[in-house]
C-alpha cells in the first residue's frame, strides 16, 4: 500500500501537488476536529509495519520521505526537476516491501 502511495506521488502533476497540499493544510487549520481523520489515514497506511524490524522501518522512511518532499515541493521550498524527482521516489520506491503483508491486504 506504501509504494503504490509513492507511486501515485511521484506522478502527480505541479498543480495537483499545491492543491492538495494547500485543502489539506486548509483543511486542519479551518477543522481541527478533522484532525483525527487524518492521524487515523496515516496509521492506516503504518498499520501492521513494526519498527523494531529493519525492512518495515524502511519502508516507514520510504513513507515519510515522500510525504515530506510532497509539501515541500507545494510550498515551493524544493524545486526538483522531473528528472530529480522520479529519481527521489525511485531510490524511495526502491525500499524493499515489508518481509510480511501485516496489514491484511489493506
């Protein structure tokens, strides 16, 4: 589930990053209540990996660097080239899966 959001990450357009970025910063700052709908989405996406095992926390990492990069790149503070940033989320993509599908196929 963690590298197809990467995947998808890598794809989206200029455009799409700053507009999703900015609804969803918008969005918490507007309703805090809908703070917890997002910590439930991301523990979604971290359920079953256990970071006492070095292949789940890589993939963790994998994981958190993309998002970090995602809004650092909608707010305009990296700008990446195309090249750069398949290159970025191919070396992300490239962090073996979890040894064990945890997550029931979720």
């Amino acid at each position: 589930m963690i590298h197809a959001h990467l995947a998808v990450t890598r794809h989206t357009d200029d455009a799409d990053h700053s507009r999703s970025a900015m609804m969803m910063m918008a969005a918490l700052l507007q309703h805090p209540d809908q703070l917890s709908d997002t910590r439930d989405w991301y523990a979604m996406r971290l359920s079953g990996l256990d970071l006492e095992e070095t292949g789940d926390r890589r993939v963790v990492l994998a994981f958190l660097a993309g998002e970090g990069a995602f809004l650092l790149k909608a707010l305009g503070l990296i700008e990446p080239t195309e090249p750069q940033w398949r290159a970025l989320f191919d070396d992300m993509l490239s962090a073996p899966a979890s040894p064990i599908d945890r997550t029931g196929g979720r």
